[in-house]
C-alpha cells in the first residue's frame, strides 16, 4: 500500500506515458482518463493537458471534443453549505 501510494505522489512522466501508447484509442483514452482525474481550474493542469496532447500528437479538435464531453458528462462537485 505505502509503495502504490508513493507512486501515485509522483510527478507523471508524459515522456514516459507516450513512449508506450499506439493507438488512436488508446491515446484518447489516457488523455480522457487524464481529464477526468483533475480539475482543470489552474495553470500547471492547463499545462499538463496541453503537454500530454501534445506528446500524445492528439488533433486539437478531438481534444476541444473530449472537453466538452466530460463537462457535459460531469458535475463540478457540490461546495459544502457553511
């Protein structure tokens, strides 16, 4: 458990990531999965996702497609009431 948890404290290695993945599926899938594990609400996550596109060479239309679907698939998650 300690090890997986270090592991995922990590910094993500898209060098490392991309290297791996060769299929258009699969591409979208990691960028998706990617989308959906953060909240797209400062700059170092924009920068992320603009670089793991980028490393994954994924079209800007898909990517602007798959925002748009996760936002409309998802809610932002309620604010508890003070």
């Amino acid at each position: 458990k300690v090890f997986v948890m270090d592991e995922l404290r990590q910094p993500l290695d898209v060098d490392a990531v991309a290297s791996v993945v060769f299929t258009d599926t699969a591409t979208t899938e990691i960028y998706t999965v990617s989308l959906l594990a953060i909240d797209v609400d400062n700059p170092s996550e924009r920068g992320y996702l603009a670089l793991l596109a980028a490393r994954l060479k994924l079209d800007e239309k898909l990517v602007a497609h798959l925002h748009a679907t996760v936002e409309g698939a998802t809610e932002p998650a309620a604010r508890p009431v003070a």
